[in-house]
C-alpha cells in the first residue's frame, strides 16, 4: 500500500535540470594551454595551419578522447586568455564604419572587392597576455616543496588572429614579439590551405613598415592583399 509521503519520496529521488556535462580537469587545462602555446597544430599532427576552435577541439579529443562543443571550447579559450572577448569586428573602435560617407563608401568598395573575386574578408588583431609558468621554482632558495610557496615566474605571449564576419576564428602565438616575420608566417599558413583570397584589414598601428614584407605581398597579391584602417 501506498502512503502520500512515500510518493513525495519517489520524486525527491528523481535527478532534476540538465544532466552533468564532462569537463576538463585544472591538468588537462594546462596541458592543453601549453600545447597550443608551445606548438602549431601542425606540429601535433593535425591538418591544420593555424589554431581555431575546431583545431583545439580535435587536439582535446585526441589528447584526453573528451568531445565538446565548439561553443564549450570557445569558452575555454576565452577563460585562457587566448582570444578576444568580443568579435573584432564589433569592437566601439571599428564604429568608424558606420560614420561618415567616405568611410560607408570605402567599406562597401571592399565588400564589392570581395564579391568580385571571390575573396574572404578578415579581420586582423593583435592581444598581448601574460601567463604564469605553473613548472617554476627559485633554485637559489633550494625550494622543492609545492609552487604556491614560489612567485610564479611571468610571460608574454603576442597572439595574432583573424575573424571573419561569419565569427570564423583562427589564430597563432609567438613566445617572441610579434612583428615582420611573424605577420608574414601567420599570413602564409593563412592562404595556405585553400585557394581563396583573402583580404586581411589589420590596424595600421600594428602593421611594421618593411620593404621585406611589401616584397613578399607583391608575390603573393593573387592569395592575399593587406588593408590597413584607420588610413585605408
């Protein structure tokens, strides 16, 4: 026989809300950071050029066998500090589209530009982070015990990427500053994997003047061509 409190049991013993998700472990957090900041995707043996969240999304897999989102591995790339918080393309700096005629009609030359020959448009930006090397002891004091008693010793990562208006995201990290060459490399490995162009708007601010890299756009204007704004 049943009673009514018995039955008020039964329910309190039923699992409410969404089922528990899988998550990465705090080492597996750090495993991964420093595989992408240590490593090109290509260097772990996936087909790709440049990191992206479906590039993280495989090296997870393969690395822990763990399936998430791309939604999921967004949200871990922004808790990391290795992507902007905020599309590019939307930041108050970029508003500059949206004033005056001359910039409107500068813009819509681009987007005529890109239609024409089949081009994808990106946005090019530069982050500067500071990370914490979790392996650093002061040998001088002799210290073996855990690393919480020892500063951590600091350093920088440049990250450079590119979003399209469609939020497809991909980007590279340089332990050294980033500059000519670095812009160059990102640039290549860009174009490399298809043969649509590509047309790549980055601030003028971060964008070095080198006769070594107008050299290489000259060659490479088929794949590439280099806007810089607010200049234009």
């Amino acid at each position: 026989m049943w009673y009514p409190f018995q039955l008020i049991y039964t329910f309190k013993q039923q699992k409410r809300g969404r089922p528990s998700q899988i998550r990465l472990t705090k080492d597996q957090q750090k495993e991964t950071k420093k595989l992408i900041i240590d490593n090109c995707p290509a260097q772990l043996n996936l087909p790709y050029n440049l990191w992206s969240r479906i590039s993280v999304h495989d090296i997870i897999q393969l690395k822990f066998g763990l399936d998430f989102s791309l939604k999921t591995i967004g949200r871990y790339l922004k808790l990391w500090g290795l992507i902007t918080p905020i599309p590019i393309c939307r930041i108050p700096e970029l508003q500059r589209f949206h004033q005056g005629q001359r910039l409107k009609e500068k813009y819509l030359n681009i987007l005529q530009k890109a239609k024409t020959e089949n081009a994808e448009i990106h946005w090019g930006g530069l982050l500067r982070r500071k990370h914490r090397r979790s392996d650093y002891y002061t040998r001088s004091l002799n210290i073996t015990t855990l690393d919480s008693l020892v500063p951590e010793m600091r350093f920088s990562v440049d990250i450079f990427y590119s979003q399209t208006n469609q939020m497809k995201l991909q980007f590279m990290l340089y332990r050294k500053e980033f500059g000519r060459t670095g812009l160059i490399d990102f640039m290549s490995r860009l174009i490399s994997k298809d043969g649509r162009k590509v047309i790549l708007i980055v601030e003028d601010d971060i964008t070095p003047k080198s006769r070594i890299l107008s050299e290489w756009l000259a060659e490479h204007a088929n794949y590439i061509e280099l806007i810089k704004y607010p200049g234009w």
